[in-house]
C-alpha cells in the first residue's frame, strides 16, 4: 500500500470553487441557482466560500448543471480525504498482516 503525502498546496479544490466555476461560466447567480433547485440562497453561498460541504442531497439537487450526483461527491470527498491528511501529518501506514490458517 503506497502512502501519499499531499501538501497544503497540492490539496484538491473546495468543490464550491468549482461550483462558482460553472455558476460563472453560465452566467448564473447564486441565488438563481438556489431558486432553481430549491434551496436557501445562503446555502450556496456557503459551499460556494468553502464554508459548507456538498453533501448527498445537495449533490442530487446540483444534477441540475448536467453533471451526475457522483461528481460532486467525489469532489467533496477528495477535498475531505486531503484536508485531513495534511491535518493528521501521517507517516507510512503500518501494514496489518493477512491471518493465518
């Protein structure tokens, strides 16, 4: 199993700043969005400041943008998995070895 040391600066991206990417790029507002696909305007306000997560829900109500739930999960997720692992400044992982018969 390899261990990757990921650095503050080659951390994967909020998703909200992809999110205020594809907000940009259709000439859409935030609180347009938010009016779209029913939710407050402050929530994405605040996933878009990196504020808030892009939870299960909301994933499913941004298929509205033409990218699957999925997407944004595993955006989420990675942003998630990189922030803790610089946070925790883990070393090599110990190996469990397989049981013996």
């Amino acid at each position: 199993m390899k261990f990757e040391k990921v650095s503050p600066t080659h951390m994967k991206p909020h998703p909200g700043i992809i999110l205020a990417a594809e907000l940009a790029r259709r000439e859409l507002s935030q609180a347009a969005l938010a009016r779209i696909i029913g939710v407050s305007a402050m929530r994405i306000s605040l996933v878009v400041a990196g504020l808030r997560p892009i939870t299960a829900e909301l994933a499913l109500r941004l298929r509205a943008l033409g990218r699957p739930a999925s997407y944004w999960l595993h955006r989420q997720c990675q942003f998630d998995l990189d922030r803790t692992r610089a946070s925790l400044k883990l070393g090599r992982p110990k190996r469990i070895p397989p049981r013996r018969r």
